[in-house]
C-alpha cells in the first residue's frame, strides 16, 4: 500500500470577525477550525460518515479501521484513496476479503432493527463493551507513574499546533514509557484524534505495548474501548473518566489516568 502521510491541509480557516473589548469593537479575522464529513468506503460499501478535521485522513482511515475492530492488523488494508469533494471528502478503503464479509455480516445483523442512539449503532447488541485482556507488559513500577505524566504535561502543549491557531481541538499523543511526547494527532473530535494516531503508529510499524496515550480530553468508554483494541497499556487524560471508561480499563488490563497535571493525576485501575 502506497500512502502519501504528507497533507498541505492546514485544518483551519480564517474567517472574518468583530472583537468586543468593553464599548469598543473592532474587525479582524480568526482561525476557525475546519469539520467536514469525511464518508468511509470500504471495498465499494458506504461504511460511515464521521465529521473530521481534514488532515491526516489517511492514517485516520488506517486508525478507524483497527480501533473498530473492521481490520485485525495493519497488512489487512491494501490500498487507501482520498478524494475531496467541494464541501466533504471521500475515502476508498480497500481491505482484505476475509475482513470485508465479516463487514458485509455485520451490516446484514444491523438490518431492520431500531436505534438506540448510541453513537450512530443500530442496536444494543451491537455494542461492544467486552474487551479481551491486553497483552502488554505493565509500564510503570511504583513512584514512577507521576514523572512521566508530568513530563507528558508539561510537553503536549508544545506539539498542539491546531490548538494555538484556533483553541478549539482535542489532542492525542504517543508517549514512551518516560512521558516524552513521540508523536500528537489533533481533531475536531477526541475519537478522531486517537484514531489518526493509532494510524500513524500502525503505518509505522510501532510498539503500541511499550508507550502510552495522552488525551488532551476526558476518558470516554471508546477511547477507552480503542485502545484495548490496539493492546496500549495505559491511557491518561486531562479531564475525568466516565464510570463506563472505568469497567472496561479494569476488564481489559489498561491503567487508566485522568486529571493528569504536572503536579499530579488519579489513577482509576
């Protein structure tokens, strides 16, 4: 699979303005961070529509696919396609045979059946909140978990170059063991972010056992649920956890962390 992970997309735009100080009011222009929807085609299906920040959106691709469960490893994708549309983008997902029935029963399952609203799944059945346990190895011994998240800290904010532009986007970094950021991914969407960095580490042929993410959010059950897809052994958020994000960390072997500051976190597993 050929990809080109190079993207002269900057994520925003600038867009007239009238700032308000007081009495006074004057015009400028801002940066306003880009969504668009971005549909999913996977071997000629429509798959799904997500709203996007259009960068990255070929390891997003690569990323969605894993997190969801549609492709067990990284060589079950052969070919990825982005095209751009006036207002949307489309991206053609080519993926292994064997994938794509177990795709195509899936849909077949989802037929005829009433919305529970969760998240764009047709029904309860469908969700799944059972994770198998990680296969990682512990990263951290004791007193060692709070320098790295003071280190993981203290750098994010260096790497959130969407963030600085426009304030209005999550982050999601790779970190080592130590708390070094490696790598940050940013969105419109907390979900999106982690999916375009699991993409890239996937293209990259990284460990995913041996470092952790830093999400710039709070812990929701499917950042939670994406990451005991991939088998990271810690996530660590800014803000709180969910009592869901709690049960399937616990169930699936991940230390999951919030509150994380320079100064301290909470660790929930």
């Amino acid at each position: 699979m050929k990809l080109d992970l190079e993207s002269d997309k900057t994520g925003f735009q600038e867009r007239a303005v009238r700032r308000h100080r007081g009495s006074r009011a004057t015009s400028a222009t801002d940066s306003v961070i880009e969504e668009v929807p971005v549909a999913l085609v996977v071997n000629g299906i429509s798959h799904a529509v997500m709203m996007v920040t259009p960068r990255d959106l070929q390891p997003f691709a690569v990323g969605f696919l894993l997190t969801e469960g549609l492709v067990s490893k990284r060589s079950d994708v052969f070919d990825i396609e982005v095209r751009e549309h006036a207002r949307s983008f489309e991206i053609d997902i080519t993926i292994a045979a064997e994938n794509f029935v177990q795709l195509k029963q899936q849909r077949r399952s989802m037929a005829g059946r009433s919305g529970c609203g969760v998240c764009g799944v047709e029904s309860l059945e469908l969700l799944d909140l059972r994770p198998e346990r990680i296969q990682a190895a512990p990263l951290h011994a004791e007193g060692a978990l709070q320098p790295a998240i003071a280190i993981a800290a203290s750098e994010l904010g260096q790497h959130q170059e969407l963030m600085r532009a426009t304030g209005g986007v999550h982050a999601a970094a790779w970190c080592d063991a130590y708390g070094n950021v490696l790598r940050v991914c940013e969105d419109v969407g907390r979900h999106n972010a982690l999916d375009k960095l699991i993409g890239h580490l996937a293209l990259e042929g990284a460990d995913m056992g041996r470092g952790f993410v830093f999400m710039s959010s709070r812990a929701s059950y499917e950042l939670v649920r994406k990451a005991a897809r991939m088998h990271i052994p810690m996530l660590a958020t800014i803000s709180a956890p969910s009592t869901l994000a709690i049960d399937i960390a616990v169930e699936a072997g991940i230390k999951l962390v919030s509150f994380c500051r320079q100064d301290g976190c909470v660790e929930y597993t």
